[in-house]
C-alpha cells in the first residue's frame, strides 16, 4: 500500500494541530489516512532545564531568536521519520509566495516538512546548512508559523486524489487556468431583485462556458492586473 501524503509540522504549539485540518474535506481525509499528521514539540530538544529554544539577537535588537542548534535538532529528526524528498520550508513572510502552482507540486511529493517560526525568526545559519526554503503565504505578519502552515497544509491535501468530492471543480477554480474564478449562482431564481444572468439557464453549454470564460477574464483584468498581464503573455 502506498504511504500516505504526510506533512511534519516543527512548532513550539503542537496542540495547535490538527486544528481547523481536524474539520470538513483535510479533517475526512485525515481520519481515512489519505493524508498523516505530525506535529513535532520543538521545545523536545532544548537542552537545558528551563528548555529554552532561543536567544537574544547578535548585534542587538529588539526580540529573540531561535537557536540554530535547535532548529537543526529537530529539523533533523523530522528527516529521519519522513520519506527521503519531501522538502523542507520554512513559513516566513520574507519567503517565496506561496502559490496554487506549489500547492500541486507539493501535492504530488511524499509531503512536506514546516518550520514555524516565533520571536524574531531562525538563525540563518540552520537556514543555510539544512537547506531549508523560505515560503510566504501574504504580504502580511503573524505572530508565527503555525496558520500559514495550515493554510499551506489545507492548500495540499484537498489536491490529493480522492479529498475532493468533485475532482472535476479543481480544474475550473481560481488559479488553476492563471485566471481568478467566474461568478456562481444557484436558487432562488430571482433574490432581492437580482436574477441569475439568463445564458445559465439557457442550457447552451457552448454559450455557458464562454460567458464563463469572459467573466473570469474579465474580473482577473481588474482584480490582478499582474496575473491578467502573465496570463496575456503566457
């Protein structure tokens, strides 16, 4: 039986997780095993009594920072218990940003390794000497890594074969065609004196997928110029 896609979370709030992962599509996929959750006590490999994990900033600085020779004790275990190619990334919002193309490579790995990060960040050298990428998932600060990670995690796992009742809708949604998604209707016909545009309920499908199209082109157009010029040229 082929192992299931497994994301290792590195965290000093462990009992964060599952989390909002625990509910609706992550949450059944869970309890099916079509996808493992680990989320690893960061503080298990403190090496003093009070088990501190960071320190106060070289240079000087407001904050404190998490220990290299932390970071790396347990990035390493977490290595040892997954299989050999799933990467490792730390949640940073001076990463990479995140997109729905990553989503689907990381989908189709082994899984993934998160660092969450607290205080001030990571030493840059377990950065460095573990290969670890920087991921963002907004322009934007949180108090540390652990929701990106879960929104990084639920971006995944609703990508793996069998999570999503209707596989066909992960083709036409937001992103998937460099296009944000057209407008979506169902009943009441007629709502506070606003009707459901006539061409869908014509039962043309030709006539259908092309107003569908030109809508997600058109919103794309003004929402995101930047994917709308990527899109135009791509």
């Amino acid at each position: 039986m082929t192992s299931p896609w497994r994301a290792t979370v590195l965290t000093l709030f462990p009992e964060m997780f599952p989390g909002p992962l625990g509910l609706s599509l992550a949450g059944k996929a869970l309890a099916e095993q079509r996808w493992a959750l680990n989320a690893i006590d960061i503080r298990g490999f403190a090496i003093d009594k009070h088990r501190s994990v960071d320190d106060t900033p070289s240079g000087g600085g407001a904050g404190m920072v998490m220990r290299a020779d932390i970071a790396a004790a347990a990035i390493d275990a977490a290595r040892a218990s997954m299989l050999a190619g799933a990467p490792t990334l730390y949640l940073s919002p001076r990463g990479t940003p995140f997109t729905q193309a990553g989503a689907r490579e990381l989908a189709q790995a082994q899984g993934v390794i998160l660092l969450c990060g607290r205080f001030e960040g990571v030493d840059e050298r377990v950065l460095e000497a573990r290969n670890v990428e920087e991921v963002s998932i907004g322009d934007y600060v949180l108090s540390g890594g652990e929701l990106a990670a879960q929104v990084l995690i639920d971006a995944c796992v609703r990508l793996l074969p069998g999570v999503a009742g209707n596989e066909g809708s992960l083709a036409e949604e937001s992103f998937a065609s460099g296009l944000l998604e057209y407008p979506h209707y169902t009943r009441p016909r007629e709502w506070e004196g606003r009707t459901i545009p006539e061409v869908l309920l014509s039962g043309d499908h030709e006539k259908i997928a092309r107003w569908r199209r030109e809508q997600a082109e058109d919103i794309t157009r003004a929402r995101r110029p930047d994917l709308w010029e990527k899109h135009r040229k791509g």
